[in-house]
C-alpha cells in the first residue's frame, strides 16, 4: 500500500500542498500519495487518524497550527520554541510535530534583507507570525506584532503612525487578508508612509500578487509574496517525512 500523507485545516480549497506532492511524488517515482482532509475543528484529528491507519506524516495549515499540539506526543526543539506546528510524523504510533514554516520564510526572506531592515512590523498574532517572530529573532532583527484586538505586547493598526512606520523597514503580513477569492482584503496600514527603503513580505502566495503587496509596490516598497516559502517549507517537511519512514519489511 502506498504511503500516505496529507494536509490538515479549514477551508482548504486552493492550498498549495496536494499539488504540489501529488507532481512530486509522480515526477519522482515515489509511491505515496497526498489528500487533503478538511478539519473544521481540531477535536476530530483523533478520528482523522483512526481511518487513515497508514498516515506517515501531516501537513498542518489554518487554524490549527497552535490548537494541534494537545493531540501529539513530542515536538522537536524548533516547534516547541516557537509554538506552532505544521508538519507531523507518524511512526510506532508517536505524533511528533515540527515548524518547518520558519525555514521556509528564513531561507525566502534572507537574499531580500538590506542594512535598513533592522525592525520589522508582524501582521497578525496566528501561528505563523510565531514562525516569522523566530526567525526575525534569529536574525537579530527587532519585531513588533500588530493586532486588530488590543492585547499585551501588540500594537493596534490605528496605532500605527508615520513614525512607526519610517522605523520599521520590514513588514511581515502573516493575517489571511487579502487571500484569494478576497483579494479586496488588505491589512489596515498606512501605505502612504511607505518608502522604496521598505520591504513587504506577504506568505500569502494566491493570488501572486496581492492587494498588500500592490499598494506596497506603488510606493516603491520591494515585495515579495510567499510561494518560495511554500516550497522551501514543504521541501523540508518531505526531508522530515523521508527520514521518519520505516520501510515495509
């Protein structure tokens, strides 16, 4: 029986990673396959893994990134570290859960990073800010979250002045604003106060370019959208997976 893996979240309708594996595993030769299951809400992982007794490994989007980490069994230093999941194994029955979101976005961001990008504004307080916040932290480089909800530590987006702006040369949108079919969506800045010295930097991947990124490009900011990251992290889910696997006997 071929190996199987998947994706788990709500709605997943247009995510990248069926696809994505599906080609990979029939441009490789590799005899496994991908599904993606809609789980609307977490407390049906444990039945999600009793009908699929030959899951080896999961993918994890939104929401449950954080909320999955009760049903699993260990998480590896990075994932622990950063409070989020998004990739799973599955091997003598041990979930064990990592964060490879975080070397997606390090590996995507680094070739765009210039002297000026020494603060950076995080869009959204979901479970991928917390990737984006780690790895800003790894590389020395001063964050701040923005939320729509006042709550410790974060700053609201009618908090943001021309000020916080101008010193914060990297702004990160980790929020769903903006994704596709709601392409209209945008985060709550002020795009006015964008210079060509900013850098914006958007996981979303669909559509290619979004409304973010758009307003951001008119002001002379550099931009980049999130579809490298998308590759990069779910390369280093499949070195994960690759790993983990116990051969048949």
């Amino acid at each position: 029986m071929p190996a199987l893996y998947g994706l788990i979240g709500y709605p997943l309708a247009h995510s990248f990673s069926p696809a994505y594996f599906k080609k990979k595993f029939a441009d490789q030769n590799i005899d496994a396959t991908y599904e993606a299951f809609t789980i609307e809400d977490i407390s049906g992982f444990p039945d999600l893994l009793n009908a699929n007794p030959n899951l080896q490994g999961l993918n994890v989007t939104i929401p449950h990134k954080e909320t999955v980490i009760f049903y699993l069994d260990e998480l590896d230093s990075t994932a622990f570290e950063i409070g989020a999941v998004n990739t799973i194994t599955l091997k003598n029955g041990i979930k064990k859960g990592y964060n490879t979101d975080a070397t997606g976005f390090e590996q995507s961001l680094i070739p765009l990073l210039q002297s000026q990008h020494t603060h950076a504004l995080i869009l959204g307080t979901g479970g991928s800010s917390k990737a984006v916040a780690y790895v800003l932290k790894q590389l020395g480089i001063a964050y701040r979250f923005v939320s729509r909800k006042e709550q410790p530590g974060c700053l609201t987006y009618p908090e943001l002045t021309a000020e916080i702006i101008a010193q914060h040369k990297l702004i990160v949108n980790t929020t769903s604003l903006g994704l596709y079919p709601y392409i209209d969506g945008a985060p709550s800045i002020p795009y006015e106060n964008l210079t060509a010295h900013h850098l914006l930097y958007d996981v979303i991947y669909n559509p290619e370019e979004t409304k973010f990124l758009s307003l951001g490009k008119e002001r002379g900011a550099a931009i980049k959208n999130g579809f490298e990251m998308l590759q990069l992290q779910a390369e280093a889910s499949w070195n994960i997976w690759s790993r983990n696997t116990t051969p048949d006997p």
